[in-house]
C-alpha cells in the first residue's frame, strides 16, 4: 500500500476538520488561518519534502505490518 501526497494531505486535512467542527471553541477565523497553513506547508518544496518522509514513513510502516500478519497468519 503506497499513500500518495494528496491522500495523506486529504488525510490530514479530513481529521483536522473534523476535530475542529467536534470542537466548538474554534471560530471561522481560526479554521480558515489552519487550512491556510497546511496548504502552504504542503505547496511548498520544503513541506513537500517533508511529506515525502512522512509519507515514506507510513507506507514502510503499513507494509511491514502487512508481511507480519502475513507471516504470522501462514504459520
């Protein structure tokens, strides 16, 4: 399983919303500044790059999850 940049950005951007529509204390303003940073953060090189390694991350996690389940599982 390989997360593309925009699914882990849809992602993120999916469970932030979500925690800020839960949370009431949060105001237009404040979800508009946040939107607006993780796009930024995400369209620069800089966050590009460090998507890239998050992205690595997780999809190194996800399959070596994968091969223990399977390995257990076949025993």
């Amino acid at each position: 399983m390989t997360l593309t940049t925009n699914g882990l950005f849809l992602i993120a951007a999916a469970v932030l919303g979500f925690w800020m529509y839960k949370d009431k204390g949060f105001k237009k303003r404040e979800f508009i500044a946040v939107s607006l940073f993780w796009i930024v953060l995400v369209a620069t090189p800089w966050g590009g790059n460090a998507v890239s390694g998050v992205q690595g991350v997780l999809g190194n996690g996800a399959q070596t999850a994968s091969h223990t389940v399977n390995n257990v599982g076949a025993k």
